[in-house]
C-alpha cells in the first residue's frame, strides 16, 4: 500500500476535518478510482473514534438522471439527501471519475435546474456552513492527461502537493489575511484587464488544508457593488462539464454587465441562473509553492502561486458580502510573466508585481522562499 495514500487520509480525518469520537461523517467518492483514498480515509475515521457513512456516485450514471429530470423528482432527491447531510457533522468528497466532461452535453436548463434544486438547498445552505468539509481530487488519468504529463508523474505531484507543510504555510498567509483585513480597494491590472473593488470590512480567510486539498489561498470577497472594470481569465475553467476559455467580464457597479467566453451563449446562460450569479462572492489570492500551472482543474488551479480567482454567485458565510447564489464559480487569473505578468495594488500600494509579493512583509509566500 502506498504509504502517501494513508498519510494524506490522515491529513484529511484529523487536521483538514478534525473529526472527533462520536462524529459522523459523509463520505462521497465520485467515480471508482479514488477507491485507494476512501478505503484508508475509513480506517482513519473509525481510529479517531468517528463514525463513516460511505456513498460512491458514478458521474456517467448522473449524467443519464440529469438528462431526463424533472422539478418533483430533484426536489425530493434534495429532500432525501438534505436530511443525510443535516444529521453530519463533516464531510468528505473524493473525485475520481475519468471523464471531467461527461456532463457537457446535458442541457443548460437542466443544469441550472440541478444547481438550484439540489446543490444549493444541499451543498450551500446545509453542507457549507453547517459542516466541517473537506473536498479534494483523486489522480486519475484524465487529470494526468489534462496537466500533460504522465500518470506516474501526475501522481508524484499530486502527492508533493497535497502532503506539503500546511502549518507552515498557514503562517506565512496569516500575514497577507491581516493585510488584507486593514486594506479597502485593491486593484487588478494585466492584459485586458483593469478592475477596481473594495474589500472592506468583509473577513479575510487562511485556507490552509481545512477544506480543499490542495489547498493554498486566502479569501475574502468584493463588497458586492464595488466592483467596476473588465477582467480577462487566462485559464480554461471547466464548468457543469464544458470547457470555457477566454472568459471576459466588464463590471459595473458589482454585476457583470457584459461576459464573453468561447461560448459567449453559454456564459451568459449560467450567468442568468439566478439575479446572484451575475455579483461576485470570493476574490482569492493563490499561495501553493508547488503549483505553478493551469491544469483544468479548480481545485488545483485557483491555488496557483501568482494568480487570484475572482467567483461569480455565492458568497460563503464566513466572508459574506450578502451575495446569495446557486452558482459559485472560480475563475483564475496567472499574474506571472509566462501568462502576461500583472500587478495588484492594495490601497494604491503595489504589493505583488508578475505574480511575486514585493513587500517584506509577504516575500515568504513567494515560492522560491518556501
């Protein structure tokens, strides 16, 4: 057995989710390949006196559901499963199916339906903030073939990443959290992009392994009018199983009053999901010292060193901007040179120049000082 394997379910049982003696918690494996993860994350829930509940879900079979679906029958799915997760204390999601595009061709409608109907009365009113959560990835072909390089090398990497020092990092971004914490308008500058926010007033959060891994951000979110200029995303984001690329956003007054992708139809249709979807919920700054590339895959990309991601749709409650949403969207911005630099400026102040902090008090979130 791969001892990385048990080290990272360690990691997730006993510092991502903290489960104590008695607690429940839901495990979701989605596809088969993250088998591995989830057999030794039992293990470690019932070592820490914790009680495992255990559901594998196989996208190819949701995608058949999705497409034939109806309100009556989501809702009483919702039902169902909301009352699962009511009675959890934590929660743990593992991603391992090998096709990330297997829900590309269920129909925009449907999809909209699914997120209002299930994922938010589920996942956002119960799970999110009713729960202690952590979701991650498991390294499966597919990802490998995404980031380009070998399965074998995939998962060495993946394993580099996921089981890296998160005490140590988290102190080097509690730094930026109080940073951010005292600072009002920050400005993002790039190529085909110059947007301008405040952040005041709204929490700053260290995300340090507590809830995705990896992990490697800190977030906050806009105040939700305050947003005004064109952000242009150099990243593929994949959502509701398309690929979108080139996405461009003009704000004014917080809501996005223009948005263009490679599939500019499409966009503005998971944008018209609710009156929220079209407002900003999180802006983050990426802080992992071993990602450095895109790969099309969120949970990977928006923790990339020198990048920020900015979200369409809900805003999480502990850094609540009263922006309420079925969707929740991140889409990543690279700052560094080899995607076409950029500056971030807080309060007038340029703090992170092509993608590396320039103050002093910040430089230890530089990569090459980790």
């Amino acid at each position: 057995m791969d001892t990385r394997i048990s080290k990272l379910a360690n990691t997730i049982v006993n510092y991502s989710v903290s489960l104590q003696k008695g607690e429940k918690v839901l495990i979701q494996c989605f596809g088969t390949d993250g088998t591995p993860l989830v057999k030794e994350v039992v293990k470690a829930v019932y070592k820490a006196g914790a009680l495992p509940f255990v559901e594998t879900k196989l996208v190819t079979v949701q995608r058949e559901i999705m497409l034939g679906s109806t309100e009556e029958q989501i809702k009483l799915l919702a039902k169902n499963d909301a009352e699962m997760m009511s009675q959890m204390d934590a929660y743990i999601g593992i991603r391992g199916d090998n096709n990330p595009s297997e829900l590309s061709d269920v129909p925009s409608e449907k999809q909209a339906m699914y997120q209002r109907l299930y994922f938010k009365p589920v996942h956002s009113e119960i799970r999110v903030p009713h729960t202690k959560w952590s979701v991650m990835q498991y390294p499966t072909p597919s990802m490998a073939q995404a980031a380009n390089t070998s399965h074998d090398a995939f998962t060495d990497f993946y394993f580099k990443v996921c089981n890296l020092d998160y005490s140590k990092l988290s102190k080097e971004m509690s730094k930026l959290v109080n940073l951010m914490q005292s600072t009002d308008k920050v400005r993002l500058i790039g190529p085909n992009t110059d947007l301008s926010f405040s952040i005041k007033g709204i929490p700053a959060i260290n995300c340090d392994g507590k809830y995705n891994i990896p992990d490697g951000e800190v977030y906050t979110a806009p105040v939700k009018d305050s947003a005004n200029g064109k952000i242009s995303f150099n990243t593929q984001s994949q959502f509701q199983g398309y690929t979108y690329e080139n996405i461009c956003f003009e704000l004014k007054d917080g809501k996005i009053i223009n948005a263009t992708a490679n599939n500019t139809e499409k966009i503005n249709h998971v944008l018209n999901t609710d009156e929220g979807a079209r407002f900003i919920g999180e802006f983050a700054i990426g802080t992992n010292p071993y990602i450095h590339h895109p790969m099309k895959n969120t949970l990977f990309d928006e923790k990339i060193a020198g990048s920020i991601h900015f979200t369409p749709g809900n805003a999480y409650d502990v850094a609540f901007n009263g922006n309420k949403s079925a969707i929740h969207w991140d889409l990543v911005l690279i700052q560094t040179p080899e995607y076409g630099g950029g500056e971030m400026y807080f309060d007038n102040v340029l703090v992170r120049k092509d993608g590396k902090f320039i103050i002093d008090e910040l430089l230890g979130l530089n990569p090459e000082n980790f």
